[in-house]
C-alpha cells in the first residue's frame, strides 16, 4: 500500500469515528479538496448557463470532484488526457483552404459532397477537374484536404473539451487555447467564417452549396454554444469583447439559419436532418435569449418530428433505409436527446411525449438496446458496427427514468478515450463519421 493509500485510509477510519461520536450536533459540510492558487477561479463553481448541458449537474460535478470523488477524478482523467491533446493543434481557419468557395469569398465556409469525383485532370484553366460523377460509398479525400470540413470538426470538438477541461480544473491553459481557437474562426476580421452555409457540401461544376451542408454544424455546433456558456463562467483569456462579439455572430448564424432558403428546405426534412436542424435552433435560439422560440421549437418537434419518424415499435424508418442503420439510427437520437434537454431549460418534457400508435423517446431507445448490449445482433443493414455509440443515449434515457435503460447502462461498452458521461451528460456522436 503506498503512502498516499495509508493516508487515505486513514482519514477514512477517523471519519467514521467522527461519524459516530458526534450524534446530537449536525455534521459539517466536508471541506473541499485543497485547490492550487492557480486554480482557484474554480474554487466556487458558477453554474453556467448552458443550452443543452446541464449547468447545475455540471457545478455539482465540480463539487464532488474538489471534494476527492474517485469516479469523478477517473473521468476527468480522460478529459484532462484528450483536453491536453488539443493544446498542440490550432488554431483554425477558414480561410487556408487552397481554393475559395464558388463566391470567391475566402471568409464563406466550404463543405465537398463526400461521394462526387473528378473526371478530368486539375489543370489551370479547370482546377477542380469538372465534371464530377457520384462513386456511392467512395469517398472523396478531397473532403479532408480541400475544404473546411475537417477543421471546423476540430473547432467544434476542441473549444467544447477545452472549455470543459478548464470548468473542471480550472488550469487557464486550457481556457486560454479554446479561446484562441474560437477567436480566430469566428471572430478576428482577417481569419474569421461568414455566418452561412451557403456553400455546405458543394459539388463542383454541378451546385455551389446545399441545403442538407447544414448537418456540418448542426451536428455538432451546439457543442460549441455550452463552451462559450462554459468559458463565460469566468475564463481567463476570454473577454466581454468576446463573448460580445460571439453573441453577434450565433445571432447572424441563426437568422441566416431560419431565413435563407436552405435553412427552410433543411427545416422541412423528414429524417435526422430535420431532427438535428430542429435541436441546433432551439439551442441558438436559448443561447440568443429567445427562449419562446427554443421552447415553441422543442414542442413543435413531438408532433413534427417524433410522430413520423419513430414507429410504434421504437425503430426509425428513413435511418432503417441507410447502408449504415445502427450509425443513422444512434445518430437521430443524439439530436433527440440533446433536444430533449433543451427542453428541461424552457419547461418541456419531450421525454414524457407519446404519439397517437405510442411513439416516443424511450420506445426509440429501448429498440436499440439488445444491440447496444451485446444481448443480440442488430438486425438491418450496418457496413462497420460499433456497439458503444449507443451509449450515451441510453445513459440519456437512463437519466430520464427509463428502468430498461438503467439495467443497460452496467452492459453498455465503454466509447474510445473512456465514458465522460458523469462530467458531459448530453449525447454524442461516438462513431462519428465524415460525410
């Protein structure tokens, strides 16, 4: 037994003699766990306003792990270890990719449809090769390296690990780099990102932008409205200038979301797109201060979204249809969940909803758990299968009341680089995929 474990125990012994000598007068608050002068923004936890993360789960977190907690300090092991990794890389921008988009705008953010392909040679006079054919399932490296879709992806994933990182630890290295990173794709006038997608997955010589482009942020941009909500818990390095600034931007992004005409076809999809433009408008809307629109848009989704696209068995349709079901089928409840507890901030419960044949959350759930368990085969159609990306909705549906789903959560495999369900209680993509 080391030092550090006989110290341990013993504490533990004396406080439990403690425990039982003093009955008639109530115990005191435990003392929180010492915390280094340069942490000590972080002493106090500020609830953060977040839109789709629980702030008060997320202050109480916090708590327990000033006090020592053991699960907790495991978990936030796995945040600090991926945190740590970005620290290295960035920042990004959107204006080093190698051609402009199709306006010539080096600022307008560029997407490629994945599966489109040069038939001619990249010549001067013909740069990209036109025309491009469809080679369905082939994907086209040139999404990765010719336009700005990778790096957004690390914008989104950095700024929100960072963000959480810094919440938790309170180190300002890692509030400083997210900030960074944020200023400079989205802020600084020489390296920032117009906000629209007007050129969201193009295909060259064929359509300047569409409208289904808009799943590149929606899947994953409210993850960066908590970091800035995180970071505006008092971060070093990030300033009401910023925050001020920010604000401007997601309220363009938004108006921009709501009123061009691929914002409107993306609002009108029937499967996750829909699902997921719905859950990115309610949280811009939250995070913007309309929150009659975030909680008309959580509403509208019961009858709009949960009736035509669950069945009454639990199982999703339009996903089912995919070459990749139990990807499309997890994906859909990820911006369900997290739809779900925008919801909890505007006094909607979407998990309590049952379409007129019994439709709801927790049917789509329990569909997917004898494959998330490992207790069957998933039966449709999945070209690479990974179990654990069901995980974090079923701990989602778990937190919501589900008993099916809290006997799952012990069978449940753990996701790459640990489960940090305790310290980010809001679903992710874990198999996350490009295109």
């Amino acid at each position: 037994m080391s030092a550090r474990t006989r110290i341990g125990a013993l504490l533990t012994a004396t406080a439990a003699v403690a425990a039982v000598l003093v009955t008639a007068v109530p115990a005191a608050p435990a003392p929180a766990a010492p915390v280094a002068p340069e942490f000590a923004a972080a002493a106090k936890p500020k609830v953060p306003d977040t839109a789709v993360l629980d702030g008060g789960r997320l202050a109480d977190a916090k708590r327990r792990l000033d006090r020592g907690d053991p699960q907790l300090r495991r978990a936030l092991g796995d945040l600090t270890a991926r945190a740590d990794k970005w620290l290295g890389k960035g920042p990004w921008t959107v204006v080093d990719k190698p051609k402009p988009a199709p306006g010539g705008d080096p600022h307008d953010y560029l997407s490629q449809a994945p599966y489109w392909w040069p038939t001619k040679p990249k010549t001067p006079d013909n740069p990209w090769g036109c025309p491009y054919e469809q080679r369905d399932g082939e994907r086209n490296p040139e999404v990765d390296t010719g336009t700005d879709r990778r790096d957004v992806e690390n914008v989104f994933d950095s700024t929100y690990e960072l963000s959480l990182a810094w919440y938790y630890t309170g180190d300002k290295k890692y509030a400083e780099h997210a900030a960074k990173v944020l200023r400079t794709w989205f802020l600084d006038p020489a390296t920032r990102m117009n906000p629209n997608l007007d050129h969201g997955q193009f295909i060259p010589c064929k359509y300047d932008g569409r409208a289904i482009g808009i799943i590149d942020f929606s899947q994953s941009y409210t993850s960066v409205v908590d970091a800035i909500a995180l970071l505006g818990a008092g971060a070093p390095g990030w300033t009401k200038s910023d925050r001020t600034k920010m604000t401007s931007w997601t309220k363009s992004f938004q108006k921009w979301l709501v009123n061009s005409d691929f914002g409107k076809q993306e609002a009108a999809a029937k499967n996750n797109h829909g699902t997921f433009y719905d859950m990115q408008l309610a949280a811009l809307a939250y995070a913007n201060g309309d929150k009659a629109l975030a909680r008309k848009t959580v509403l509208n989704a019961r009858a709009k979204r949960i009736d035509p696209q669950i069945a009454a068995d639990g199982s999703q349709p339009q996903e089912l249809t995919r070459t990749r079901s139990w990807h499309y089928s997890t994906f859909d409840l990820v911006a369900y969940t997290r739809l779900a507890d925008i919801g909890k901030r505007v006094g909607v419960n979407l998990w309590a909803y049952e379409g007129s044949d019994g439709q709801s959350l927790f049917k789509a759930v329990d569909y997917l758990l004898p494959a998330a368990t490992g207790a069957a085969k998933w039966p449709h159609p999945e070209l690479e299968f990974f179990r654990f990306a069901a995980s974090d909705i079923v701990h989602a549906a778990a937190d919501a009341g589900s008993a099916t789903a809290k006997a799952a959560v012990p069978k449940l495999e753990t996701p790459p680089g640990g489960d940090l369900w305790a310290l980010r209680p809001a679903a992710e993509q874990l198999d996350s995929i490009a295109g």
